[in-house]
C-alpha cells in the first residue's frame, strides 16, 4: 500500500485557509480550525487506496525536528505540503529538511501563491517536485490513480530537469462528488472555541464568489460562480461530526453563504428537521440579508455572521469592487441584529486610494455600526488578487521583492505597500489605533463582560486586550 502524507508546516501561526490567510493570535474570534482541505485530499486517497496521515505542526507546536521523525517513521510515496505567502520561506524550508531525510520522497505543494508563482518557487526550491495549482481535490485524485504527470491538469512539475506546466484545471462542478472529509486523521482536541472550550470543526458548504473584490483571493480560488452543496448532504456531515466526534460547533464555510435565499432557507430547513443540536456561524454579504433569512438562519442554530464591511467611504467600496452601498450594509447588520444573530465586522485600511480622511470615515462608520465583535485588518496584495497586479504595474512592490517574502510575513496586519497618500507605517499605527479605540470603549467593554459565561472566555479576552495596549509590532497581534 502506498503512503501519503499531508501537512500543515511547523510556522508562525496563520490561519491555512487559501481565501485569506491571516496570522493567528486572536484567540476570541480567530480560534486555530482543522485542516479541511487536508482532509478533503485524504479521503480521496483512501478511495484510491492510499495509507494516508495529516500532521498539523502549527497546532501541534510541532518543529521541523518533530517533522523530520514523522516522515522518517511513516516513509511516505507523496508528501504534501499546504504553503501559503505569509509562510512561504518557512514551507520551503520544511520541504527542504524533508528532502534531507527522504531523498526519493516526491515532494508536491499546493496554496494560493502558485496561482501566480508557480514556476519561480520550483526554480528557487530544488526540494519541491509540483505544486499543485487551484483546487487540488481532482488534482490528487488523478496523481493517486497513477494518471501520467504530463495530463494532469493543474500542476508545475520538473520532468527531466525542465519545469513543465500543465493547462489550469476547471472548477468541478458538483462539490457533492467528493467524499466527506478524513475527521478520523486528525486529533479534534487541537481545534476549540475558545469561549466554551469545545470542539470546532469546518463544513464547506459552497464554493465561489461573483464578486472579485480588488483585494481578495475568494475568486481566483474559488470561480465566479458560486456551486451549492445539496442541503441533505451538508446535514449527513453534520451528523457524522456530531455521531462519531462528539463536536456540535461548526463552522459552515463558504465565500459568500447567502447569495442564494432560497437554498440558504432550504439547508436551515434541512437542519432544524434533522434535530441536531448544534451551533454555527457563517460569512455573509449585508446587501443580501434580510429579516426572514436571518431568523431561520438563527432557528437553525446559527449563533454568528461574519460581515465584510471593508470600508465607510462610499467612493472606496466602489474602486474596490464590493459593488454594494452603505445604506445596504447598514440594513443587513440591523436585519442579522434583529433576528437575534451576533454580528462580526471586518474592515480593511490601506488600499491605494485611502487618505486619511476615508481612513476616519471608516472607523466613524465602524463605531455607528457597532457589531458585536470588529477586526480591523490592513490591505495586502496577496499574489492572484486584482491588488497585487495593480501595486506591481503602479510600482508599489516590485515583483523580486517577493522572493523575500519579507514583507508579508505580518500579512493583514503591518501594510506591506503605502497607498496613494499614505506611508505603510502610518496605515499600521492607524489600524491598531482603530482596534484600540473600538474595543476599549465602555459601552463596548461593557457588554463583552456582560456576555462572558466562562472562565476561558474572561482569560481569552483579558488576553486580547493586553496586546491591544501594546505597540503594533509588538507581542503577539490582537
């Protein structure tokens, strides 16, 4: 039987996930989350036959020391490794401590900077074999069942000494063809809330985003048109997470959960019928959120939606390709508020347009709004979004910079460009100072205690708002 392994790299902490990866450390609203698309590759590779293990070595405060016993016991065929920009140096060089203890291994990697970079990073990295370009389910999947490199799309791989890269691989079009993902190759227990301390896993309940919004990675990864999972599937994986790993507190992942009222009424519907017990938050557009929606949602256990705001200047969500109003944000915070859901608020400073006046009007905006949890987050042109052509062409990054990867290693947090006006170092000071001033108002402050309904969740929060005090670049990011 052959042998796959599949990891997340010993790294800083940052959430793994393709769309957005942010580094971690808020442990209130940024709880570390299994390695979904992890497990998604492992079922396929048990359906093909494959042994099959996951290694989580952030979660696990695992080293490349740690790594390196790991292959050397389980003396995988295929190892591959989940890379993403912030990390990128970091990956690499766990690919390469590999490589040391396994010279025959066939090392792939898959993550979003290959949309962009694949041929440079295998030019650069003589450890790495392929990486796997989009989305890696069907990918795997033909490079398990012993497929002829030179067909498979979707991957840039060396083929005696040459880099070859293979056509894009489409969209699949039914997500419902691919096996629930591997739970039982992960140990649960690394993956909690911090509020209530139980376990939170990750459905994913569509994929695609219409929208491609200047900044954002959704799109590239994901397409343009949104694909549904069937609603009596969803709930089967419910049931399972809940039958055979005891965890009721999900995640229902998506790019944008309601772009379809009449499926999201038809899956909360599916739920409620199936008598689970179980709690879950999603990420919305407020432009497509009403009362009715919002309270079956809510009657279906949904505790919490995520809300991409972005900005409060009506001239910036335009450039930016948000393609919706502040009239519309505001109707959809209210209507989620009165259908008794909590409120999550992102919002994003530092785009080329910003000036100081747009960057007041967003905090301003934030403060009237004033959602029940806020992140502030600093524009990053991540390579495949719309940004990072723009802040090339325009000269902001110079593409060799990269390379570096220097500059997004605080990735979401220090600005790694300036815009039009503004200096990068002034748009960090400006987001920790709109963090501060957010969540250290009384009212603000009042109402967290007043929610607070565990020791875990007073310690988390008493947490977060210490490193609120400190300087940006100091401690671990809020």
């Amino acid at each position: 039987m052959k042998k796959l392994m599949l990891i997340y790299p010993p790294s800083s902490p940052v959430l793994r996930e393709d769309r957005c990866p942010v580094p971690g450390g808020n442990v209130v609203m940024s709880p570390p989350l299994p390695p979904t698309d992890l497990m998604y590759m492992a079922a396929i590779g048990e359906e093909a036959g494959w042994e099959c293990r996951i290694r989580d070595y952030s979660a696990e405060n695992g080293g490349l020391d740690d790594l390196k016993r790991n292959v050397e016991h389980f003396e995988p065929d295929l190892l591959v490794v989940h890379t993403t920009t912030p990390t990128l140096a970091q990956d690499i060089q766990a690919c390469e401590a590999v490589r040391k203890v396994l010279p025959e291994l066939t090392i792939a990697a898959k993550g979003t900077h290959f949309l962009r970079f694949d041929r440079e990073v295998l030019e650069g990295c003589s450890a790495l074999d392929m990486v796997i370009r989009g989305e890696p389910e069907m990918t795997i999947r033909d490079l398990l069942t012993g497929a002829a490199l030179g067909s498979i799309a979707g991957i840039t791989w060396r083929n005696e000494g040459e880099i070859m890269r293979n056509p894009d691989r489409p969209f699949h079009a039914s997500l419902d063809d691919f096996p629930f993902p591997a739970r039982h190759l992960v140990n649960h227990g690394l993956y909690r809330r911090p509020d209530t301390g139980r376990p939170i896993s990750v459905v994913k309940v569509s994929r695609g985003c219409p929208y491609h919004c200047f900044f954002c990675l959704a799109t590239p990864v994901s397409g343009g048109t949104v694909r549904f999972r069937r609603p009596d599937r969803i709930v089967e994986e419910l049931r399972v997470c809940v039958r055979d790993y005891g965890i009721h507190d999900f995640i229902l992942w998506s790019d944008v959960f309601n772009s379809n009222k009449s499926w999201v009424l038809d899956l909360c519907s599916a739920i409620r019928d199936s008598e689970l017990e179980i709690r879950w938050s999603a990420n919305i557009r407020a432009d497509l959120m009403d009362l009715d929606m919002g309270q079956a949602m809510r009657g279906a256990g949904c505790e919490l939606v995520s809300i991409g705001i972005e900005s409060g200047n009506q001239d910036m969500l335009d450039r930016m390709g948000k393609k919706t109003s502040l009239d519309l944000l505001r109707r959809g915070v209210e209507a989620s508020r009165l259908a008794g859901l909590k409120t999550l608020g992102y919002y994003m400073f530092g785009l080329p347009w910003e000036t100081e006046t747009t960057l007041d009007e967003t905090l301003r905006f934030a403060m009237k709004l004033d959602t029940d949890y806020a992140s502030f987050f600093v524009a990053t042109p991540l390579p495949g979004t719309r940004f990072f052509d723009y802040a090339v062409h325009e000269g902001l990054i110079p593409v060799d910079a990269l390379e570096e990867n220097g500059r997004f290693q605080n990735a979401y947090y220090g600005a790694p460009v300036d815009s039009g006006e503004l200096d990068a170092r002034f748009i960090t000071d400006f987001r920790g100072r709109a963090m501060r001033a957010y969540v250290l108002r009384p009212s603000y402050l009042a109402r967290k205690l007043g929610r607070i309904r565990s020791w875990n969740e007073f310690v988390n929060h008493v947490r977060v708002g210490l490193c609120l005090l400190r300087k940006p670049e100091q401690g671990p990011k809020e």
